[in-house]
C-alpha cells in the first residue's frame, strides 16, 4: 500500500517538475498557434537557455539574472531564426517545414558539441542546497523556482495576448492571416514575436531547469519529446491548453513512480497521454473541426 503522505508528497513534486515541462510545451504551442510550424529544434533552444545561464554563472552572474538574460538571448536567436529560414518555409509542404526545423536541431546541437564539447555542466549555485519543509513535504528551492516562474510566465503571457493591442494581434494573425494582413497587421512581425517569444520561454526554462538539472548538448531531446505530447493533450494552439498539461504530465510521471518501477514512469505517461487522445483526438482544450 502506498501512504498517503507518499502519494501527497509525489503529486507536488509531480507538479513542480511539471511547470518545466509546462514551460516549454507553451513556447511550442504559441510557435504552432501563430504559425503552424512544428519545431524540432525546441529542445535545443530550451539548450541553449541552460548553457546561457551556465556560462553566466560562471561570470559571478547571479543564475535567475542569467535566466532572464537567457530568455533575451535565446528570444533573439529565434527572431534571427525566424527570419532567415522559418520565414522562407512558411508555406512550404510539412516534410520540407519538418527536415529544416530538424536541420537547425543538428546545427545547434552539434555546433554546441563542437565548439564547447560533450561535456556534463552544473550550476553549483547555493540555490541547491535549501529546502522548505512544510508539514511532511520536504520542497527544493529551486523546484520551487521553476514553479513560480512557470506561474509568472503564464501570468504575463494572459496578459500579453488578451490585454494589449500587439498580444490581440498576435491571436488575430493566429485565427486567419489573410483577415490579419487586411486589417493592416504587420504578419511578418507576428511571427517574428511569435518564433521569438515560443524559443524564448523555452530558453528560460531550460536557465531554470540547470538549476537542478545537468546540462549537456543532448538535454533537449527528452523536453522536446515531452513538448510535444504537452501541446497535443492540450490541444493544438492552446497556449493555456499546453501549460496544464505540462503539470498534467509532471503529475502522472511522479505519482506513477509509486507504483511502477521509476524506469518505466515515462512509459506510463506517454500511455496515458494515448488513451486521452484515442477518447478526445483534439486534446484536453483543443476545438473540433
């Protein structure tokens, strides 16, 4: 039998790993929102962010400072992106948009590789070495982090594409391009904040993650994969979708640990994911056709 404190203590930590995941699955989504272009290269700029941030730190920069120092960066590459190949692909068959965007994954990857090594790096900042304890819950600071600014990102981007006039854009262009262009919309600029902003949020996530995550050019692999899954159960083009389902997926993950060997916890999730989608095929948020 499981306790309770057990199953208690495995949904909050489920919760908190989830918000990474819900990060990076609201990059992607905001990606294929606005411009139905599947990113393969997400996990890499979510790489990218954690080696910004490492490399910072060992500047003597504070690691959250590097974290939004990452999301700028990052942020600027994926408009560099955006306009020098993304841009071109628009309207080009899925195969083609899918071999470029897996053409930047190996340039980025690689290039990494290359030009820094195979090395594994940690931040070894004091951030990891303080815990909360709260009745029997033992919390990491830097979990926790990660879910405050999951939270906050959320929080500014609800803002952003439903209070201001450039986020109202966005979800216009998002809706119908053509409509968007007529109505004197600068699409062209959309996808540049889109791109931009989808590799941005990616990179912070991936700033916050080497907290307590090592980083190594390969990281993103396993995030993309669970980015993925994330805008799919949440239902493609939902931003909001795809956060709750990262926690979604973060909850099944831990909690299922209790009962199945840890190997296989991944496993669980993903087959529960496809009986969610074999039920509702839109996703949890998504709208049918």
């Amino acid at each position: 039998m499981v306790a309770a404190v057990d199953l208690l203590a495995s949904t909050v930590d489920g919760i908190l790993i989830g918000s990474i995941y819900a990060l990076v699955g609201v990059g992607l989504a905001l990606i294929w929102g606005v411009m139905e272009i599947i990113n393969f290269a997400h996990g890499d700029y979510m790489m990218l962010g954690a080696l910004t941030a490492y490399f910072l730190y060992l500047a003597g920069i504070d690691p959250l400072v590097g974290a939004v120092a990452a999301f700028v960066v990052v942020y600027a590459l994926g408009v560099l992106t955006q306009r020098a190949v993304i841009n071109r692909i628009l309207d080009a068959p899925l195969l083609t948009q899918i071999a470029v965007t897996f053409a930047i994954l190996l340039i980025i990857r690689y290039g990494v590789e290359a030009a820094f090594g195979p090395y594994t790096r940690r931040i070894a900042s004091w951030y990891a070495n303080v815990y909360y304890h709260v009745g029997p819950l033992t919390i990491p600071l830097p979990k926790l982090i990660a879910f405050i600014v999951s939270l906050l990102v959320a929080a500014g981007l609800y803002i952003f594409l439903f209070k201001t006039d450039t986020g109202i854009a966005l979800r216009a262009t998002s809706q119908n391009r053509v409509v968007a262009e007529l109505m004197g919309i600068n699409v062209k600029r959309m996808y540049d904040l889109a791109f931009g902003i989808g590799v941005g949020i990616a990179g912070l996530a991936g700033a916050i993650l080497a907290l307590f995550y090592p980083i190594f050019p390969e990281m993103g692999a396993f995030f993309a994969l669970i980015a993925f899954i994330v805008v799919v159960l949440g239902g493609f083009g939902s931003v909001f979708g795809a956060y709750l389902g990262g926690i979604l997926i973060g909850v099944i993950e831990s909690v299922s640990a209790l009962f199945v060997n840890p190997a296989l916890k991944d496993v669980v999730a993903f087959i529960i994911f496809l009986l969610i989608i074999l039920v509702k095929p839109t996703g949890l948020f998504g709208r049918g056709e």
